[in-house]
C-alpha cells in the first residue's frame, strides 16, 4: 500500500461524492471478520479481471473515535486515523494476493456504511459485502443489512458468508459427508475447490440480466457454469395434453427441462460459454439454498423467481440472501 492510493474524504468526512466507475468493485470494509472474508473475494475478483477496488468505510462519531471534532484541523486529524485504520484493514486482506496498489482506493466517509455503499456503488460493476454470521434462525428472524443493501441498490450487489464462522453448521457438515451421494451438482464440485457457477432462470427479464452476469463471471474464473430452474406443478403454465388435468410430476418435470433449455438459448450469452441446464421439483428457495452448499457462486434475479414478486427484493431471494452457504450475487 503507498500514497497512489487515494483518500477521498470531505473536509468534515460526510458524504460528498461521486459514484464509482462502471469497472469498479465496490466493497464495504468495518474491521469484522465477515468484512475481511469479503474484502479478500473482491480483491481476488479484481485480481483475474483487471477491474478497480474501492474499498469503502462509511463510519460515524460514534465509532471509537472519541467525541466529534469541532474544528476542520480536528476533523483533518479523525479523517487520517479513520485512514490509516482502513488502509491497514486492506494491507491485512492483500496479503498473497497480486493486486497493484494503484488499483485500490480508500474511501472513509462520514455515513452509515449502507448509505456510503448504495451512494458511492450506484454504478459500479457490482457491490461486494459480507453476511453477518448468525446461526439461521438468527438470519432467518432478524433484518438482514446485506438483504437490505441488495434491495436498495441498482448494481449487483455480491454478499459473501464468512464460511469460518460458519463451520459449526451441523447442517453444513452433513452436506459436507454426504453431498457426493446426493446432490447433482457435487460430483462436478468435488473437482473445483470453489464448485460450480451456478444461476437461477425463471424467464423473467431479470434472470436473463442474471444470466449473462453468470456468464460473464464463469468465463472469468473459467469455471463451469449451470442454470437452475426450480419448480413446482402449481407454478408452471398449463402443460400441454394436461390442460383440463393435474399433470403427473414426470411430465411436469419433462416440461420444466424444456423450458430451462429454451429460456438459455433465448437469452445472449458468448459461444465460448457452454451451460449445462437443469430443472429441479423443488421450492425455489429451499432448492438454491440447498444448491450453495455444492456451487462456488450463486448468482440471482433480485426478484420474479417463479412468480413471486414481492414489493422489494423477492421471497425467495431475501431467504437465499440470508441463509445461502457460498457467495450470492443479486442482479436487479
């Protein structure tokens, strides 16, 4: 780390400025464990592509820092210990990893670290935070500030677990043990240590955004890449030959695998990309949480997953947001 990377601060620290560039990574830093597991993955993110690190703070008076400065040389002086504090938060996360400090910005701001986020990310390539690691009835119960986040803003927003924390998962052990016997995706998993792309399809416009975003992410990383389609009998459209009868679940299923090849082959994806489809007879949400124990990165509309459509960010993404064991990208 050295002077190339800039500070970009106001003379009183708020919030005042400009949003990021459309190549840039976006990631909130606090000093929490979660916040370094994510720092880390965008720093390796923007090893293989080459794109921008902002690395952001939005910090408040009431963060350690004693009362609030009441002149601009006390709030000069605050704004470099909030500085030197960030910049050796990303000295600790570079370590092993081939990223010039040139293309690492320090962005301390004077604001909630949501609001410094969803202002100075409005427009990047995508915002990067980590999940807070509640046991999952904790996750399940209370507001989630990366569900929130993913909500509110415009760009991809990428929310990365902190999986150590997370290793007491009694649950996670047992797809861990078990996962080569029963999951389709696993065996291929089992030949990646970050397993397999995976990208939910539904047909709505948003899903293909999230499509090419997967896409786009598996080439990068040359990883394989899967689309998911989760259904179930009552959210599928009429099934020809059944159209005055409940379908049988094979014939639902045949019809689903349909589907799923058709939605990707309508959807704009770069020919070098091959794309395996699949259909499951499952919940969306209970499959794609299921899925993350298995994938290296989920990737997902912020809503419209088999028709429901909540007035924010969908059901079925705040659940898998909440509770998915890899990293989750929510494409709005």
């Amino acid at each position: 780390m050295d002077d190339r990377q800039q500070s970009q601060v106001t003379s009183q620290g708020d919030i005042a400025l400009g949003s990021t560039a459309e190549t840039d990574i976006v990631v909130g830093v606090d000093g929490s464990p979660e916040s370094f597991a994510a720092l880390r993955w965008a720093l390796h993110e923007a090893e293989l592509s080459g794109q921008h690190i902002n690395a952001v703070f939005g910090w408040t008076t009431s963060w350690g820092m004693g009362g609030e400065p009441q002149t601009d040389a006390d709030w000069n002086a605050m704004r470099d210990r909030i500085t030197d504090t960030l910049r050796e938060w990303v000295d600790k996360a570079c370590h092993g990893i081939d990223v010039e400090p040139s293309d690492i910005t320090l962005t301390p701001v004077r604001a909630s670290g949501m609001a410094a986020l969803l202002h100075i990310g409005s427009k990047a390539q995508q915002i990067v935070v980590g999940r807070r690691s509640l046991g999952r009835v904790m996750r399940w119960l209370s507001p989630s500030t990366s569900a929130a986040l993913a909500e509110e803003s415009h760009a991809p927003v990428t929310i990365v677990p902190n999986v150590d924390a997370d290793a007491d998962d009694v649950q996670s052990s047992i797809a861990s043990a078990l996962g080569s016997a029963k999951s389709p995706l696993a065996q291929e998993a089992e030949t990646s240590a970050d397993g397999p792309f995976v990208v939910a399809v539904d047909g709505s416009p948003v899903s293909e955004r999230a499509l090419r975003f997967a896409a786009h992410t598996a080439k990068l990383h040359h990883a394989p890449l899967h689309a998911v389609f989760c259904w179930q009998l009552k959210e599928l459209s009429p099934i020809p030959g059944y159209e005055n009868a409940v379908a049988p679940i094979s014939a639902g299923q045949a019809y689903a695998e349909d589907l799923i090849r058709r939605m990707v082959e309508a959807t704009s994806v770069p020919d070098a990309i091959e794309i395996q489809t699949h259909a499951f007879h499952i919940p969306a949400a209970k499959g794609l949480i299921d899925i993350s124990r298995y994938a290296g990165h989920l990737i997902m509309g912020s809503r419209g997953l088999n028709g429901l459509d909540a007035r924010f960010l969908g059901s079925v993404s705040r659940q898998v947001v909440n509770l998915a064991q890899c990293p989750v990208t929510v494409v709005h």
